[in-house]
C-alpha cells in the first residue's frame, strides 16, 4: 500500500466516523439552531481544536451528555426571535466545543483504535503523517459540522416563532442524548466486552 492510499483509506473511515451523529454533531446543531450559525461555527471551530487534544474522558463525557439531554427534556425553550450573535456567546460556543470534543466517546475510539493504524514508519518520519491525518481530520470536521452549522442556521429561522415545535425538538434531542449516555455508559462501565 503506497502512502496515498493509505491516506485514501484513513479519509474514508474519517469520514465515516465524522457522519455519523454523536455528541459533537448534536452539540453543533443545538448549537447553530438556538444562537444562529455564527455560533454553530465557532462550536465547530472548538470541537477542531479539541480534536487535536488527547481525550481520556469517556466516563465523564458520557455523564455531561446524560446532563445536557436531561436539561433539553426538562426545558420549554422557544424561539421566539432571532437575536445578533454577540462575541460572547461566540466564544462561549468555542470553549465549550473544545469540551464537547474532549468528553466524545466517538472521538476516544477513533483517536486510539484507528488514527495509529495509519501511522507507518515506512511512509517515513511520523511527525509529519501525523500533521498530514490532523489535517484532514480539522478539514473534515469543518465541512461536515460547518455544513451542519448553516443547515441549522436556516432551520432555525423557520424554528423562530413556533414554540411547540422547538419545545418537541429540544426534547426529542435531550431524549437522544441521555440514549446515547447510556450506551457510552455502559460500555465504558463494561469495558466494551460481550
């Protein structure tokens, strides 16, 4: 297998994991439909940055998840108009995009069960393979959570005014993630055995 393949074959289940919904990709979504596609973005922009990071969380990320599903069931968030995305809530989607990524299970398994399997010293020196996979682990990210962002965006102004159908959304949504917590939960608590 020359290097481009292998490069071929790391961006194919990159991909593959990256579409695949999970935290980070509901975190963006919230994101996006309740602060607009500005803060959408800036979410992704940390969940990048946190993907650069070395997650050793799993057990706490899948109880933050439990934590922000539940706080989506119990709430009765409406929007009821759309307001300019300020700074603040710019960089308060940013920080906690980088702790959304540090506390992802998906990202935990991708980091340690498949990145290494790329990394070949007979493609030579690993530091920069290592840069090259990061790469395009930040580039598809920000295609794919980007894309989400403005997607969201826009269903957001269709959201805006529309009370009962935003309180079902945020709830469908805390459903799935205290689901989700569950599952990472377990296996985590299990140790993945079966």
């Amino acid at each position: 297998m020359t290097y481009t393949e292998n490069l071929w074959l790391f961006f194919s289940l990159l991909f593959g994991i990256v579409i695949v919904p999970g935290v980070d990709m509901i975190f963006v979504l919230a994101n996006a439909l309740t602060h607009g596609r500005s803060a959408g973005l800036f979410a992704t922009a940390g969940i990048i940055v946190g993907s650069l990071l070395f997650r050793p969380l799993l057990i706490v990320g899948a109880l933050y998840m439990a934590w922000i599903g539940f706080t989506l069931m119990r709430s009765s968030i409406t929007v009821d108009q759309v307001r300019a995305t300020d700074a603040r809530s710019n960089g308060e989607a940013f920080r906690r995009g980088i702790v959304s990524c540090l506390m992802n299970p998906k990202a935990y398994l991708f980091m340690l069960a498949v990145y290494p399997q790329f990394l070949r010293p007979d493609f030579g020196p690993l530091a920069p393979q290592a840069a090259v996979m990061a790469a395009m682990t930040a580039a598809t990210l920000l295609f794919v959570y980007g894309g989400l962002s403005v997607a969201a965006g826009r269903a957001r102004e269709v959201l805006v005014g529309n009370g009962t159908a935003t309180i079902w959304v945020g709830r469908a949504a805390g459903l799935l993630l205290i689901l989700v917590s569950l599952v990472t939960l377990w296996e985590g608590v299990s140790g993945g055995t079966r």
